[in-house]
C-alpha cells in the first residue's frame, strides 16, 4: 500500500476517537511497542528512537537485529569505502547500545570483503553471546577483488543456533564440520558462494541438521552425506560428484547446472541407493551431453514430484524428460519450467521427438513460460496422451510481470491464444487452467460426467453445464440435441452477423456515394438469404 | 462430556464466556486454569469489552491448523485500524496468545514502516517531550544513522 494512503487511514482511524483514548500509545505497555519494532525494518525502528524520552531506548529492547542494506550502497564501488565505515558503526553503535540479554535474529548484510574482518568477529560473538537463534551474514558483492570474509567457526558450543545462513563467506570443509559439532540444534545452514568448500563429507547421525543448501560454492569438487537426517538438500552450481548413503529421511533434492547425461545418470543412481524415501526432486535439464541410445534411468519408486528446467527451444532435453518420467513409476506431478534466456548449444542438431510411453499415475502437469508455439502444443499434447491418470493441467503462459506496454497485449494474446489451442486436446475428465505469473487463476475448463440421482427433473442444465438424472442412452441424445442445437445456434449467430455487417457496409456506401453499385444477382441472393 | 465454559471479565465489567478447550489457547489462562481450575470470574483490567469480544472471536475460530497463518492474518487485515490493533496486542500481551500479538503487531509495522519521524509522530500520536537542549544532543547523538 502506498505510503500517503496508509499515512491517511492511521489518522482517520485516530480521528474518531474520544479524546482520552488518542493518546492510547502512550499508556501501552512496553512490550507492545518493542514487538512493533521488532518487526521493523531496522531503519525505521531507528527513526523511532527521536520521538520522544520513552521511544529513546525502546529500541535497546528488540529481539531481531537485521541490518539492511536496502539501498544496496554496497554496489556503488567508488563509495564503498566511506559507506562500509558508516555501515560498520551504525551496526557497532546499535550493539553497544542492547540491551535485552536474549536476540532471536542478528542479520548483516553488506558486501564486506575479508578487509572487515575484525569487526565482522566481534559482530558474530555478539550474536552468540545473545543466544541468537537465526544468524545470516550476507556479504553478496558484485566485484570479487578482495576476497571473501573467512567464518572462523567459534571454539565454544553455539547453543541455541537454529538457523545459519553464510552468503560470500568462505567456509572450508573443516570448518562445515565444525559448525555442525558446536551448534546441537542447527537445522538450516546455507552457504552460499563459498570458495574454500571442496570435498565436505557429513558423516555423523545425531546432528539436527534438516535443511542444507550449498549454493553457487564453485570449487565444489564432491558432496558425500551418509547416515544423516536431513530432510532437504540443495546444491546449485557446477557438476560435482556425489554420495549419497543412508539418508532415510531426506525427501527433496535440488539440483542443477550443467549435468551431463553420465552425470545425471550418476546422481539417479546415488538417490536409488542413498535416499530410500525421495519425494520431490529438482534437476535442470540443460546442456545435456552424451551417448543417444536407450537411457537406463535407475528407477525412483517413490518419488512423487518432478521439478524441471529446460531451455525453450531444447528438444533434446524434453526427449530425455520422456525417459526420466518413465523411471518414475509413481510419480503425481511434474512441473516444466521453462527458461529463455540462453540458446542450447546443440540447437542445430535434428531433434529427437518423444518417444511415447505411458504413465500410469502422473495427475498434474504443469508447464510454465507456455508459448503457443507448435513445440510448447506437442508437448502439452505429449501429456495429455502418455498419461492415463491424468487430472490437471496448469498453464502458466509466458510474460514475466515487468513486461513493457506493447508486450501486455501479446501477454493477454499469448493467454487466450493459449487456451483455444489447449480446449479442444484437453479430454474428458481433465481440468485445464490457466495461471498467471502472479498465481492468479484466469482459466479453468473442466468437464466432467455426473449422475446425479438425486436431481428433481430428469435433467438441468445451466450456462456451462448440464446435469442428469441417469447417464443412459436417453440422456446422451437429450445431451447430444441440446449440444446440436447450441453449436446450430452459433452458426445461425454467424451468418446473421455476416449479413448485418454485409448490409452495414451497403448502406454506408450508399450513404457516402449516392449510388447503388452492387450487382443485381448478388442483390437478390442476399435478400433472399436474410428471408 | 459437557464442556466446561469460563467466565472472562472485560475492563467495564461486561462478562463473556468461552468454552474452557478453546480458552486455554491463552496461556494466562491455562496457567490459571491449572493453578486452581479457575471457576470463579477471570477479570482482565486493562482489556476492553470492544477488544475482548475481537478476542473471543479470534479463540472461537474454527481453522484447519495448515490454515490457521493465513486466519490470524485475514484476522487482523480486516481489523486495519491502528487504535484497535494496538488494543488488541495489549490484549494479546496480557492474555499471552503469542501468535495474535506478533500478527497485530506486524500488521502496525506494516502500517507504519517507511514513515518519517513526523508521520510516525502524526500515526501513532505521540508527544515530544524533549527540550531544546535534549533535541539537539539526539540529533548529535544520531549523525551515524546509516
């Protein structure tokens, strides 16, 4: 909501107050007001601090500390100096002065390169002298000159850590283990853009660990996680090797970039080994390299739900996409995202068309950056066709939400043109929507069969559907003449307008021209068709 | 099994009841419930009869708990007016429904965020109380602001 308007709607809401309630502030119990500021971005809650003697050291109270950058001076690399110093003692002035022995969150993002490092130490003993709870630094910078903050992972126990998000901090492999065995109750850890991490193993049951995400961490060379409890696990970023073993609780995958055939072939098969209980995983589909011919995919039995990227106009990898749902047996959704933004470097090699194979439980499909293309309509079609179960099809059109003024009519196009082209392959029993980049529902077909033995009158029909008493023979012809009759409505509907619009035009000439310059015979079949 | 049903008691004497299961959302309550079953009037001094029934309202609800996030926040949403929120977190606070008073509260941030000191000022209605002389060692103090 906008700034002017909010700032309308608190006064009109203090307005019709009586008098002795205006001052309600005032008579509120502090913890009210610091909850308030702790939801605060910090910037505001410091404006607080001027309002009055009360709201001076309200602040000192707050159980979250999250120091934006949310102006992102960190990007301007002229001035990145003088502001990294502002930066650095807005955040020391801001420790000095709390007060409450316990934080829940301490969060500094600033793109400080290991140049900070002595205050960045003494940031973090903070926190953890705080008993925080979520601990992010976000060091993300554009220029690489300088060399990334090294977290050097506290000697003492981190006891009430939660939460542990490291973006451009290097971490090493001993220093993964580290963290680990000093946080008993570390759940998530993130670490993105690490350049130190090479081969990090996590070998121990009994860590907390459920969430972990390594992504971007380029000097990655393998990943090996055996016997632990994590239940998610990410790693964005070039082709590493992986090991995978005894994992029985982790249930979603997320990977990418760049994996070849082999490479992919390779993870399948650490997941069929390693992770027993797999339900959801996310693969890119790009680049694809390899020997053509049969792909022995090993087969995940229980993953339920399929997440991939291709590049638009890549039919290779949605060749290969036939093989990898064909290893699915019980997988229920699939989902298709497709990318623009880079040409697949085989693009000029004959593309292999999808093999047809049937698919007994996929129920949802859904294909994201649709374009009416013929390639976009095959594959559409392809589901449609291979999957018996199938109950939804979702269609996100293509038009990201920051599309130029010309490029919202071609949105709008791109919509309608999608469905007219879906409606007639979409069969009895599936349900076609239409979503747009915001989630928002614009479309659903749905046809549907049903008895209803219930209904008063043999049959009820409506604007889109009819109902009837008993699907017999009876019911099909009733279903049959009522939709003989709507479509030789629709064609008397057209011919009419034809006319009218023939006529129009005549009478329009006559109008400018005077004359009369249509041929008789014309003349008299036209009439004679409007009688 | 009837279900046993507690008395609460607003600022200006009104009382309402409420089935004891749902109560006991407020931890207050459920302390005071165990402490000695809590059969007599539970009075709330600083609470309302406006914001109590809002209350009561809020304890009643019938969620799904996958849905009940979404709830508190429509809750509060259609409650967008700061006085009444701010009643309400009061309310929150002294009743001990946690997820209530970070909605309320949230939703005043929401309000209230990207305000200058005067619109603050002119928002939530609050005085300066400072002297000259106490104005300009604020302003001195805050120069590293960021």
């Amino acid at each position: 909501m906008w700034k002017r308007k909010r700032l309308e709607q608190c006064k009109d809401g203090l307005r019709n107050l009586d008098e002795d309630l205006v001052w309600l502030v005032s008579r509120l119990p502090d913890e009210v007001l610091v909850s308030i500021l702790s939801k605060l971005h910090l910037k505001d809650a410091v404006v607080t601090s001027k309002l009055s003697r009360r709201w001076r050291y309200l602040l000192c109270q707050t159980d979250r500390l999250v120091f934006e950058d949310r102006e992102k001076r960190c990007v301007i690399r002229s001035e990145q100096d003088s502001n990294a110093n502002k930066y650095m003692s807005w955040v020391n002035h801001i420790i000095h002065q709390h007060k409450r022995p316990k934080i829940d969150e301490f969060n500094v993002s600033f793109g400080f390169d290991k140049s900070a490092t002595d205050a960045i130490n003494k940031w973090i003993e903070f926190a953890i002298s705080k008993d925080v709870r979520t601990l992010e630094l976000n060091f993300k910078r554009f220029s690489q000159t300088g060399g990334n903050y090294y977290f050097n992972v506290p000697v003492m126990e981190i006891k009430f850590l939660k939460s542990l998000i490291l973006n451009h901090v290097d971490v090493d492999d001993e220093g993964l283990k580290k963290i680990l065995r000093n946080c008993p109750i570390l759940e998530d850890l993130s670490i993105v853009c690490s350049r130190k991490l090479v081969k990090p193993e996590i070998h121990e049951k009994g860590f907390a660990l459920k969430n972990l995400d390594m992504t971007s961490c380029n000097g990655l060379k393998s990943i090996e996680i055996c016997d632990s409890n994590i239940v998610s696990f990410s790693s964005r970023g070039y082709p590493i090797a992986l090991k995978f073993d005894n994992l029985q609780k982790l249930q979603k995958i997320c990977m990418s970039k760049g994996y070849s055939l082999k490479t992919m072939n390779d993870i399948l098969c650490q997941i069929c080994c390693g992770v027993p209980y797999l339900q959801v995983l996310e693969l890119d589909l790009y680049f694809l390299e390899g020997s053509i011919g049969p792909y022995p995919f090993p087969k995940l039995q229980q993953l339920e739900e399929l997440i991939v990227n291709v590049f638009d106009r890549d039919d290779d990898a949605l060749f290969v996409l036939s093989f990898l749902v064909e290893a699915c047996p019980n997988l229920r959704r699939l989902t298709i995202m497709k990318t623009m933004w880079s040409r697949p470097r085989h693009m000029n090699r004959e593309a292999r068309r999808m093999a047809d194979k049937p698919h007994q439980c996929l129920e949802v499909v859904e294909i994201v950056e649709y374009r009416d293309s013929a390639r976009d309509l095959e594959l559409a079609m392809y589901f449609v066709q291979n999957c018996v179960a199938l109950k939804k099809l979702v269609i996100k059109p293509f038009g990201g939400p920051g599309l130029a003024k010309d490029k919202i009519m071609e949105k709008s196009v791109a919509k309608n043109r999608a469905r007219q082209q879906l409606e007639p392959i979409t069969p009895v029993g599936v349900e076609l929507i239409g979503i747009s980049q915001d989630m928002e529902v614009f479309w659903i077909l749905e046809y549907e069969v049903k008895e209803k033995p219930m209904l008063n009158s043999l049959m009820q029909g409506g604007l889109d559907y009819i109902m009837l008493q008993y699907l017999n023979i009876d019911g099909i012809r009733t279903i049959g003449s009522v939709l003989g009759q709507s479509i030789a409505l629709d064609y008397y509907v057209r011919q009419v307008d034809g006319m009218v619009g023939e006529f129009t035009d005549i009478n329009r000439s006559m109008e400018k021209t005077g004359t009369f310059t249509m041929k008789r015979k014309k003349l008299f079949q036209l009439v004679g068709k409007a009688n | 099994m009837s279900k046993k049903t507690l008395t609460l008691m607003s600022k200006d004497k009104q009382l309402f009841n409420i089935e004891e299961h749902l109560a006991v959302q407020s931890v207050t309550i459920r302390n005071m419930v165990k402490e000695d079953g809590a059969s007599s009037v539970i009075p709330l001094p600083r609470v309302d009869s406006e914001t109590l029934a809002l209350v009561i309202e809020y304890l009643n609800r019938q969620q799904a708990p996958e849905e009940d996030e979404d709830y508190v926040k429509k809750f509060v949403d259609e409650r967008g007016e700061i006085p009444t929120l701010l009643e309400l977190a009061q309310a929150a606070l002294d009743l001990d429904i946690k997820k209530l008073m970070d909605a309320a509260c949230m939703k005043v941030a929401d309000l209230i965020k990207d305000f200058t000191l005067e619109e603050v000022r002119e928002a939530l209605r609050i005085e300066n109380d400072r002297t000259p002389e106490e104005e300009k060692a604020i302003r001195d103090e805050f120069q590293w602001a960021f």
